[in-house]
C-alpha cells in the first residue's frame, strides 16, 4: 500500500493587490434615501469648453447598468440564485462594470458603490426589489440574499446585453497587471482577507474524500451554474458549493475524488492565477494520486 505524502505546495509567483472599489456590500436592507437610477441611459452631459470633451455617466448609472448586465447574464443561470447580497455585488455586478460600455458616453468610470447615492448595495438592491427587478429576503441578523430575479421586467427585457458589452479583447486587455481572465472570466485582487485560494483534500462520511476549494469567489468569480458543469465534466464527479466556515470567503467547491493537485492546476491555467495565489495541501495524497493525469 502507497504511503500518503504530506506537505503543502504552493505554485510561486510575484504577485501583487489589487484596489478594487466598491468595497463590501451591505448585508441590512435600508430604504434608499437618495435618487434611484434611470432605468435607461441618461443623455450626456458635456463639459464647457467645447464639443471635444469627453461624456461620462453619473455613478449611480453605471451601477444600475452593470447590475442590468450582470442580471441578464452571469445570474440569469439557473440555480444562481439564492445568493448572499455581497456575493452578488463581488462575483457578478462588480464584474459586469469591467465588462459594460454604454452607448452615449465616452468613457464609463470604475464602478465604487460608495461613489453612488445609495453609498452602499443594499438600499440599492432594495430599490430594485421594490421596482419588481428582484426578490430579496432577510435571514438571521439582518442578512440579505436575492431570492428570484425577475428577467421579464421592463427594465431587463429591454435591456440590449450586446450594445452594453465591450468586445472582448478590450474587456480582457484593460487593468493595471493585479488581475487577469482566463475563458473570458476576468477575475479581481480581494481587497480584504485571504488573497491565496486553497486547495484541499477532506473527508467526509463512510472515509471518502473530496477536493475542497476555498475563497475562490472573493476574487469575483462566479460560482455558478456553469462552472459546477464544467467541473463535474472535467472531474467525473459530483460538484457542490457549499457555505464556508468563513462566511466573507464565500461558498466552498467541494468535488467528489482526490484531485487537490489536478485541480489547482486547473485553476491556475482557467483563470491565469499567479502560481503562489494557488495554494494546494498534498496531505493525504499518495504518489498514484498526484500521478493521476485528467
């Protein structure tokens, strides 16, 4: 019998944090006190001087729009949502502001919920709920989850995904080297906490075990529907996401099989991490394991 290896690798590479704005959504329902939105894209407003400068929207534009893109793509998916409301600002709207264009303006500054009337996601969210965009619900101590969005709103069946989103060469070429994308999925430096996703073996009932992956979503990926597809082909095994005993690091990917190493290599080459964001712990592992070639 194979003698189990322990120890922990960890692919090295420089890399550095990114600032991402918009810092951490609220997770309490307030009334929004400040003016909602516009459902569509407001006229721009040029600067005095002359017709050469350039039109940007207001803050509070560029939220609702990367909300509205975010809605019609990433969590249109079925069996997105329930999701925690900061998930939904981390791993779908702040992800969608980097990929929105919108027509009319020249140029659509960085998305900082702080920035917007509404200074936090919540009352934001909240409005939407009472526009009839989305469901929400309350949980424990004040904590929100979307529940159900509304596709056949007005305001998201009008909505033109393609015109709002940048071709994806220019969407994939912006940043400033602290993130990156890989399968058209960009991915974003957390700002708070862990900046390393790790890799584990756990086991579970009757002596089996599985491949856990945790904090992957607080670098704005989107766990859903898709990605536990691709997963389980990949894999051949079932996929689940599943609450994390941090809660601020978002739900685990837990993966049926012994694949710790397989899949931090896969992770690494999918989302183009730098090899020291990966940390895999081999504990566990034997050498028949580590060999397995997917």
């Amino acid at each position: 019998e194979e003698e189990e290896e322990e120890g922990e690798t960890s692919l090295e590479v420089e890399s550095t944090a990114d600032d991402v704005s918009g810092g951490a959504a609220a997770e309490t329902s307030e009334a929004p006190t400040a003016t909602t939105a516009s459902a569509t894209s407001a006229s721009a407003t040029s600067a005095e001087g002359g017709s050469d400068s350039e039109t940007t929207p207001s803050m509070d534009e560029v939220l609702f729009d990367a909300t509205r893109l975010a809605l019609r793509t990433t969590l249109a998916g079925k069996g997105v949502v329930p999701m925690l409301v900061s998930s939904v600002y981390a791993q779908h709207i702040l992800p969608a502001s980097r990929r929105l264009q919108m027509p009319g303006y020249d140029t659509v500054p960085e998305l900082s919920v702080k920035a917007t009337s509404y200074k936090k996601i919540g009352p934001f969210l909240a409005d939407l709920a009472t526009r009839g965009m989305l469901s929400l619900s309350t949980e424990g101590k004040g904590v929100q989850k979307v529940q159900v969005v509304f596709s056949d709103h007005q305001d998201l069946a009008s909505f033109d995904v393609a015109a709002h989103t940048k071709p994806e060469d220019d969407a994939q070429g912006e940043g400033d080297g602290m993130s990156g994308s890989g399968g058209g999925k960009a991915w974003t430096m957390p700002t708070k906490g862990s900046k390393v996703i790790s890799v584990q073996l756990t086991k579970v009932k009757g002596n089996k075990n599985i491949t856990t992956v945790s904090n992957l979503a607080s670098f704005g990926i989107a766990l859903d529907d898709a990605l536990r597809k691709e997963l389980a082909r990949k894999f051949s095994g079932a996929v689940a996401f599943v609450p994390s005993p941090n809660r601020k690091q978002g739900p685990q990917i837990t993966i049926q099989g012994r694949y710790a190493i397989q899949v931090g290599e896969y992770l690494q080459t999918k989302y183009q991490f730098p090899k020291n964001m990966i940390q895999v712990n081999t504990k566990g592992m034997t050498k028949k394991d580590k060999a397995t070639n997917l």
